[in-house]
C-alpha cells in the first residue's frame, strides 16, 4: 500500500497537489486541515474558546465523515480558530487514529505534520512551501471568489501568524521531515508543481521497488 505524505505551509498549493496525485496514483486523498477545521468549527458553532483544550478535545472525539464535506470548513475564521485547537495535544491525539486508520488502506494525506508525526514510515515525504507573498496573494484570491471582503495586507498578516503558531507550537510543530523532498511552488503554476512532484515521487518509489 502506497503512503505519500505531504507537508507545507498554508496556500502553499500542497491541497492542490494532493489532490491530483491522489488521482493520477488511484489512491484515496485526506486533507487532514479538514480536521482540524471541522474540531474548529464545532467550538465556534457552540460559542466555545478554541483555548479551552478539554473542549476541543471532545469535539475532535466527535468527528464524522459527513462533517468534512461542509464547504464552511472553508473559511478565513474557521483556519485561523483551526490553528488555536491544533496546539492542543488531547486534539491532536484524538485525530490521530482516523488519520492513520485512512493511511492504512493506501493514501494521500496532506496536512503539517504527515511525514514527521502521523506517517514517518511513509513511502514517500513532500515538503511543499512558497514564499509567503505569493501564498497570501493565492489565499487573498481564493477568498475575495468566496464573496469574503478581505484585503491583501490583512491575509498576508494573518497568514505570517498562522505560520508562526503552525511551526513554533510544542507538539508536531510544522516542519519537514528529514527525508522530506522540497518543492517550491513560488514560481511554479499547478501542472508544473505537479510535473516535479510526479518526477520525485516516481523516482522514489522505482528506487524502493530496485532494492
Ligand atoms: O491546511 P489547513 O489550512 O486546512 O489547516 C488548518 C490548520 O490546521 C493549520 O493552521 C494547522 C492545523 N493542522 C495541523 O496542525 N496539522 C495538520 N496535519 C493539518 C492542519
């Protein structure tokens, strides 16, 4: 069963890309953020603090499929509460059997911490990151198509703090894994990202299959 795992910061376009290796490879996709947006979105539907980790931790417990489908899960409000319920560790290890049960079958999985912490024996490790410019005017983009009234200085702001917080907090923090192949997408368009990540990923898995 074929494991890659790829980590990276946010609007880095590693979603994108995930996305299609999973089809071009026939192998099923879990976006783990989704997670952690869904334990977000419970807490600010209920008017709870995404600071309070016994809180937190029993919505994560309460996770189902059909809540990772909700476009909701989209929205600049619901990633930034997403990075406070993160820091929790109870979350964290309450996510952890769903994303290694979905690993298990063969699978895709993009998020921060795949290579490092969920997945270290995976087949294959991305590390995808972009300059943070080029990410929040990708991110800004995105948002204004939703109908969000935002500027671009405000995501860029808001993204070098979601950046701090992913990769400064205590557990799994976001970093890439040692065996972790780097792709910068800051002047890469999607196919081309994909072309690189295709040639890596092909010339991992035909050197497993040699020894
Ligand atoms: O990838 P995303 O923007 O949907 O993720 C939202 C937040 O969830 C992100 O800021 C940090 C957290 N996250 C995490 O801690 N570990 C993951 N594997 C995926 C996401």
């Amino acid at each position: 069963m074929t494991v890659i795992a790829i980590d990276g910061t946010f609007a880095s376009g590693k979603g994108t890309l995930a996305k299609r290796l999973s089809a071009h490879y026939g192998l099923a996709h879990l976006d783990t953020g989704k997670l952690y947006r869904a334990v977000a979105k419970i807490i600010l539907d209920k008017g709870l603090d995404p600071g309070s980790a016994d809180d937190c931790a029993a919505a994560a417990l309460n996770i189902t499929p059909d809540i990772l489908s909700d476009p909701a899960l989209k929205s600049g409000p619901v990633g930034a509460a997403a990075s406070k319920v993160a820091i929790h560790s109870q979350v964290r290890e309450a996510l952890l059997k769903y994303q290694r049960d979905f690993a298990a079958r063969g699978a895709v999985l993009d998020g921060r911490d795949i290579g490092t912490v969920i997945c270290p024996d995976a087949d294959v490790k991305l590390y995808v990151d972009a300059e943070p410019a080029e990410r929040a005017k990708r991110r800004h983009e995105e948002l204004v198509s939703y109908g969000e009234d935002i500027s671009y200085e405000t995501v860029l702001e808001q993204l070098k703090e979601r950046d701090f917080r992913d990769a400064n907090r205590e557990i799994a923090p976001l970093r890439p894994a040692q065996d972790a192949h780097l792709i910068d997408t800051t002047n890469l368009s999607i196919e081309r990202a994909f072309d690189a990540a295709v040639q890596v990923i092909d010339a991992v898995l035909a050197a497993k299959t040699a020894k």
